[in-house]
C-alpha cells in the first residue's frame, strides 16, 4: 500500500520534471499526457464484430474529467457501437477499459449505471406509458419503509425538469408530451444519477434552439461540477459551442482526436469523409443547381386543405421532376398536410387533384395505388420493421403486386432489391440482414427503396435526412435529386433551411396551419423564407402562384 | 371536470362501474341474490379464480402470457390432496410448491432460453397436466379429512370464507407491490418498452422471471383451494381457467400488449365475470327462460367482446390510467 502511494507521488514527480524539462512541449504532446495522467475514462484498441463483419477495430477513446467530449463520424462509423460497448449492452471481443483508475468490466447498463455513467441514447428510449415520474426515478426510486415514495419522487422529477426550465404535470403519462419534453425528461434521467460520465447519443435532434440553449447551459453545469460528457451529434456548429475536445470515427477506427479549438469545420468533415470534400463553396448540401427544363406539369395540386386546428388553410402543387419544398416551424401542419395527401387522415375541407383527376385518398392504400410513397418522419415507429430484413422491409409496400395469386414471385423479389441495394449504396452484410442491425442513413435507404420499387410518379419525403450523418446526408440528397431529374415529383419536407432552400425547385412556407408563402428557386433566399416562416409576410400566394 | 378527463376516468373504472350496475341488477330481480349464502358462495368459488387472475395481471402487464396457470391449478390441487394427510400446512405447501416449480420453469424458459411466452406456457400446459394425472392416477384423489385439511377451503374466519380472505391478502399484497415497489413498476416499465427499460438499467429479466415464478405459485394456491373445496385432487380441473383469467384481466383494463394495468381492476373483471354466471345461473332458476351452460358460455363471450370493444373505444379517446390510485 506505503510502496503503491510512494511509485504514485515518483509518477506525479516524475511528470512534473519531465513537463519542466521540456522547454517547449508541442500542444499535441501535452494534450497526450494530461490525458494519461486525468482521464476518467479511456477505452484502447476495442474490437467488436457481428456476424464476422466488424463494426469496431482498435478503436481508443479518452476522455478527460469534467471534459466535455464530441464523438462524431459518419452512419456506421461505429459511434453508437463504441458508447453500447461502454455500456455494457455489447460485449467487445478485444481492447481494455479503464473508468475512474479501475479496469471497467460490465456486462449490461444497469452495472455501468451504478458504477456512474449514464446513457441518453439516440431514439429516446422511454416507456411512453407510464409517467414522467417513473421514466425518471425508475431504477433510483425514493423509498419510505420500503415502499416507493412517490411524493418525493415526483418532487424530484420537478425539481430536475426545473433545471430545463421544463414545466409538466410530472404524473402524467410521457406519451401525452411532444417530442422535446420527452428528450428533456430523458436527459433529466440520465443527470439524476449523478454520474461521474453522461453520454448523450444526439440529444439535440428533436429539440427547438431555445431547449437546445437551456441543454448546453446545463452541460456547462455539469462540466463545472466535475462531470464528464460525451457529445455526439451531426451538427457541426453545436460542437464548437460547448465541446472542449472531439474524436473523430471512420470505419470502426477512431481516426482523430483534437482540442475543438484547433480543428475548423472542414477538418472534421473530410477527416469523417476520410477524403477531401468535392462539394462547391458556398453549398451547405449536395443539391447542385437542377436543370429546370426537366420540370414537367403539375402533376398534384391541393386547395385550401384543412383538418382540425393543425391544418387550416394549406394550398401548394407539385409538379413532375420537381422537388417542392415544405418550410416551417414545427407544428406548422407541414406533416399533417402530408398525411392528407398520402390518405392516413382525410381532410375537414379542400380538394386534391392528382394526374389531372379529382383525388380524394380513403386510406393510404388509395395514395399507393395512384402512385405515391411516403416516407415518414420517424423511421422507428412508422417506417422500418426492425426485425425483418432488408430484402423484406423493401418488399413489404410492393408485396400485392409481386406476387400471382398469392404466392410471391421470389425472383423478381430478389432481382429488385439487389439492384436497389447497388443504387442506392445501402452498406449491408446482405439482402437478409435484419434492418435493425443497419445505421439511420441506410435504413433511410432501405425506405427509398421500399417506395422506388413500386416506381411512383409522387414520393413525399419527410425530413428524409434526419438523424443522418453529414457523408450519408450528401448522399441521400444527391439520390433525390437524380430522381427528381429522371421525372419523380418529390414533395420534401425539412427543418433545415439550407436544404430546403438549395434542393426545392419551389419552396411554399407553411406558418400555422396556412400556407403563407410560395417562393421560386431564384427567390428563395433564407431571409426572405425565414422571415415567413415567422411572420408570415412574404409576396402572397396568389400573386406567386404560376 | 373536462370530457377528455370524464373518458379517461370511465375508461379506468368502468369495470367497476358495471360490475356495481351488475350487482343493482341482481339485488332488485332476485330474492336471495344478496343473501349471505350466495355472497359466501360466489366468493368462496371465485376466489381461485381471483389468484389466477392475479398472477396472469402480472405476466400480461409484462407483455407476456401464461397459459399453464389452469393445470397448474389442477397439479397443485393433487400434489395437495396427496400431501394432505401429512397436515393441512404441509398439503397448503405442498400445492404451492407444486406451483412454483411449473412457474420456475416457466420462467427459466421465457427468461434464460428466450423462448416465446406463449410457446413455453403452452409446453408447461401440458407438462403440468400430464403430470397432474399420472400423480393422480386418472382419478380424483380424496384429501385426508382428519388433518384439517379440508378447513382451508370449507371453513369461515369472522363470518367470511377462508379462500376469500386469501384472495383479499394476495390482491392487497399484488396492489403493495405494483405500486410501491421498484419490482412493480418495472413491470410495467417492461411491458412498455422492455428495450427502454434495459438500457435504462432495470433488471428486465429478473422482473420477468419474478412475474412467471409468482403466477406460477398463485395458480398452486389456487390448486389448493380447490382441492380442499371439493375435498379431492381433481386432475382434470383448470380446463379453461387461463381463458378465464385473461378475460378478467382485459375486462380489467389491463393491455395485452403490456405497460399498463391494474390490480384493483382485474379483481373487478374476475368479480364481473364471475357474477355475471351467478346472475345467468338464478335467471335459469326463475324458470323465465333455460340456457344451458353452452348458452352461458356463449353470453359470457358476447359479454366480454362488448366490454373489449367499449374499452377500445374510450382508450382511443381517453388516455390511460397511469396508477392505481
């Protein structure tokens, strides 16, 4: 014991000299060794393979205490692969982990969790039944006599939520709350265990600028109170804003790793592209400037549409070999006008002509029939069928019509999903792989697909690049656009301006359930949409409208 | 009070509310019908019904299913009989262990062998009552009448059926646990998002494993009950007992896709069902009309699918209940 603390105290000795010896130690070298010397956690050379592909290889990942540190890289770099075998949910084949001084060997969440790292994973992952209580407490509860508390429980929901500047009846159930309250109430969870390492798997996705201003300001918190966090996400500027340092993964290797400072945007990107970026200055996304002669008639107009409160007074067209952009805030009624279109809720009011004919969808069966596809927001819940493969899930929309009299037509099958697994770039291990096994942009994909094989004349795509890396985004994009050139109308719905902006060939803004505002390629400025999108002053409808 | 919150509260107790308008019925048609023999002997009858019950709440508030519970029942009830001469605690024991052990098996079948729930309780299904009649020879098997035995099922404490007080304690104790314990509520944190719940750090499987062990060892006390009713181990009982429990359990409120539940409510839907057979049983004795028990299983279905699709119809609207309480 005496001997460990002596070998200790030559060791901080020994650092000191040598830090002092060096005259002139390069930024790189003295990052290297205060990382040797304070890390909380460092994982070496781990490997991790699935069915003999492998997802990890000799990937290293240090983090400093109170650091806060981005994880970044492409779909299938093998980020969500790294923090799952962190935590316990993968066993890795090869590599060491140390947390807080000690070998760190767990073998499922809980374990990790009580030795004090929390996970806020990517798709929230809550029990949307039961209460916003429970989905914070459960797994820490507070007990009287050994029983729940639930007056103290239900204090302390509030009072973490509080620090969001979140207000909810904490009792009832999560699924009566939108989308950012959830992943508030998420990461509230993950704080509430006062862990020593908080790893946030894209905690801004879902979240408005303001809840994401209130989420950094409490990772600063966090960070002045010792603790450590782990920052993935796809948003380059948000990086600059609150991480100190970034790992950079590529192919299951951790390629880089830099004080954020020291790296500009274009370094991070080309080292998760692992190439130089080919894209022009000046374009954010990888739509280049379309040839407008393609653009044929209009193929759907829809007239003052409404439903409930949400839609109340929504009116565009799109035509073929167009890309027509949906801008909006959230709750715009920008989905909701889309699942009018696609038949999943039928309109209080308005009309649709589709191909030159009244359309008036019952069921989205009606919409397929007619030729459209949609692919919806969220992929999880109402997109992929995780457990079947990926042959199967591109299959499923065109099932009725592959198969004679009921039986399926294997060849074709086979035939058609092989040549959209080669166009579309889907990496995977084969056409019956199962689609959970595969990263947000090939599972986006995988939906691409699912609606090219039934060749429409209509795709409305809903926030197709969400979730999706900066590389698998260009390339979504790029795939969109080559559509739209080969005569697919395509009615895109963004929350990110620049996409919006530079891949529509008509922009129409929707501001509270009314389309305020319809603006040409040439027009379409990001002041000019931002500015309706606010306040909705924009040149009317009427005197835009072709 | 808001409409949206007028649903949802009529969603949640709306078992209750009819299994209330049910019993108005009965006392204002029948003489007897609140009569203190019919009163014990509804109770005393459908006490074992409400021990399955019980443990089925739990494994379908998980998201699972147990089909084994009715020859469970039916093994414990011999295990019981044969065990009975040793002494009424020894035979009570007895069957409930006999219980356990299909339950533990269970449970290790969903729980380490990932076998589907409704796969695995199938095999114990007939497992358990294969076994019930090989110990039972193809016969009933008479209990011992001196050790007492019989009392657990026959005799009253302070004016109440013994087996209904058993059913009281195990529901009081169900309720502690769904709503005031760390186990319970991972129940339905389970049946919710049972991913979720695991990467939130609960022991799923453990939780699982729980729920499957104790409907198990219910469906053994159940057994018990039974046989000390009748005064035998039936072997060929239990037949159609887990159709029951699941019904009661639905008619509850409960969700057979798991997360939300209710210990109270399923008592309510064992309650219904089973005073709805009571009230079919003195409409016969009226001499109005005369169905037979064919025609009663067919109301009792009828009568079930009314309640499913009344429920689908408020929960669509309403919202769910998210405590007991």
């Amino acid at each position: 014991m005496i001997l460990r603390l002596a070998s200790a105290l030559i060791g901080r000795w020994l650092f000191f000299g040598i830090s002092i010896a060096m005259p002139e130690p390069s930024d790189a070298f003295r990052i290297g060794f205060a990382m040797n010397t304070d890390n909380l956690l460092s994982m070496t050379a781990i490997d991790k393979r699935f069915a003999g592909i492998p997802a990890l290889s000799g990937a290293s990942f240090a983090v400093g205490r109170g650091e806060v540190h981005a994880l970044i890289g492409q779909n299938g770099a093998g980020k969500s692969t790294l923090i799952k075998v962190l935590t316990g949910y993968y066993k890795r084949d090869a590599g060491e982990v140390v947390f807080d001084g000690k070998p760190f060997e767990v073998s499922s969440p809980q374990q990790a969790q009580a030795s004090g790292i929390s996970t806020i994973y990517q798709e929230i992952n809550l029990v949307p039944y039961r209460s916003i209580t429970e989905n914070i407490c459960l797994g820490r509860e507070a007990r009287r006599c050994g029983l729940l508390d639930w007056k103290r429980m239900h204090q302390e929901a509030e009072a973490l939520l509080q620090r969001f500047n979140v207000r909810a009846d904490v009792r009832r159930p999560l699924m009566e709350f939108n989308t950012a309250t959830q992943q508030m109430v998420a990461i509230a969870r993950a704080i509430g265990f006062s862990a020593k390492l908080v790893i946030m798997d894209e905690p801004t996705s879902s979240l408005d600028e303001r809840e994401v201003a209130v989420l950094f300001n409490v990772i600063r918190q966090l960070k002045q109170e010792g603790v450590s966090v782990v920052f993935v996400s796809h948003k380059l500027d948000e990086l600059y804003e609150v991480c100190d340092r970034v790992t950079i993964m590529r192919d299951g290797r951790t390629v880089k790793t830099a004080a954020m400072n020291e790296i500009d945007k274009i370094g991070l990107v080309s080292a998760m592209l692992g190439r130089a970026i080919e894209r022009a200055e000046g374009h954010a996304t990888a739509f280049s400037d379309r040839d407008e002669k393609k653009i044929g008639k209009v193929l759907l107009s829809a007239e003052n549409l409404a439903i409930n409160q949400i839609v109340q007074d929504v009116s565009f067209n799109v035509r073929s070999g167009e890309i027509a952009g949906f801008a909006g805030l959230l709750g715009a009624g920008r989905t909701e006008t889309a699942r009018l279109v696609f038949g999943i809720d039928r309109p209080h009011a308005g009309s649709m002509i589709f191909n030159g004919q009244t359309f008036d969808p019952h069921k989205p069966s009606d919409a397929i029939a007619a030729g459209m596809g949609f692919c919806t927001e969220d992929r999880k819940s109402e997109g992929i069928v995780p457990d079947m493969s990926v042959a199967e899930n591109m299959m499923l929309a065109l099932m009725p019509k592959l198969s004679k009299s009921g039986v399926i037509d294997e060849k074709a099958q086979r035939d058609i999903v092989e040549r959209f697994i080669r166009q579309l770039g889907i990496k995977c291990s084969g056409s019956d792989q199962k689609v959970r096994e595969l990263s947000g942009g090939n599972q986006q994909k995988v939906l691409l697909g699912r609606w090219l094989a039934m060749n429409p004349r209509l795709l409305i795509l809903d926030e197709p690049t969400r979730g999706i890396d900066v590389g698998a985004k260009a390339e979504i994009q790029a795939l969109i656009k080559t559509l739209a050139d080969q005569g697919l109308a395509v009615l895109m719905i963004s929350s990110e301006l620049e996409e919006v902006i530079e891949g529509a060939d008509r922009v129409f803004v929707l501001r509270e359930g009314i389309s305020v505002a319809e603006f040409d390629r040439d027009e379409a400025t990001e002041d000019a949409v931002m500015s309706a999108m606010a306040h909705g002053s924009a040149p009317t409808v009427a005197e835009a409208a072709p | 009070m808001t409409r949206p919150r007028l649903i949802s509260l009529l969603g949640s107790y709306g078992v209750v509310l009819a299994l209330l308008l049910l019993i108005l019925f009965g006392w204002a048609r029948y003489d007897y019908f609140l009569g203190l023999f019919n009163i014990t002997s509804v109770l005393r009858y459908n006490s074992m019904f409400a021990l399955v019950a019980l443990g089925m709440c739990f494994v379908i508030m998980t998201g699972g299913i147990d089909l084994s519970v009715g020859s469970t029942a039916a093994l414990g009830s011999v295990v019981a009989a044969l065990a009975s001469p040793q002494g009424a605690w020894i035979g009570l024991g007895a069957g409930v262990g006999a219980g356990l052990c299909v339950g533990l098996i269970n449970a290790i079948l969903v729980t380490r062998l990932k076998i589907m729930p409704f796969v695995a309780t199938l095999a114990m299904m007939l497992a358990a009552s294969g076994t019930a009649l090989l110990l039972a020879d193809n016969q009933s098997v008479s209990v011992s009448y001196e050790s007492g035995f019989t009392s657990i099922g026959q005799d009253n404490f302070i004016g109440f059926p013994i087996p209904a007080w058993i059913a009281i304690m195990a529901y009081v104790v169900g309720w502690v646990v769904l709503n005031f314990t760390s186990t319970g509520r991972g129940v339905l944190a389970v049946g919710g998002n049972e991913d979720a719940t695991r990467l939130m750090g609960l022991p799923a499987d453990r939780i699982k494993f729980l729920v499957y062990l104790a409907s198990g060892g219910l469906a053994g006390l159940a057994g018990v009950i039974l046989a000390s009713q009748f005064g035998a181990g039936q072997p060929i009982e239990g037949v159609g007992w887990e159709l029951f429990a699941i019904a009661a359990v639905v008619v509850g409120g409960t969700l057979l896709t798991g997360g939300v539940g209710s210990v109270g409510a399923t008592l309510a839907g064992v309650l219904l069902l089973g005073i709805l057979f009571n009230v079919l049983n003195f409409e016969n004795g009226k001499g109005w009309i005369s169905l037979s028990a064919y025609w009663q299983s067919v109301i009792r279905g009828l009568f079930l699918l009314v309640v499913v699709i009344l429920q689908a119809k408020l929960s669509s609207r309403g919202s769910v209940a998210v405590r007991d309480y």
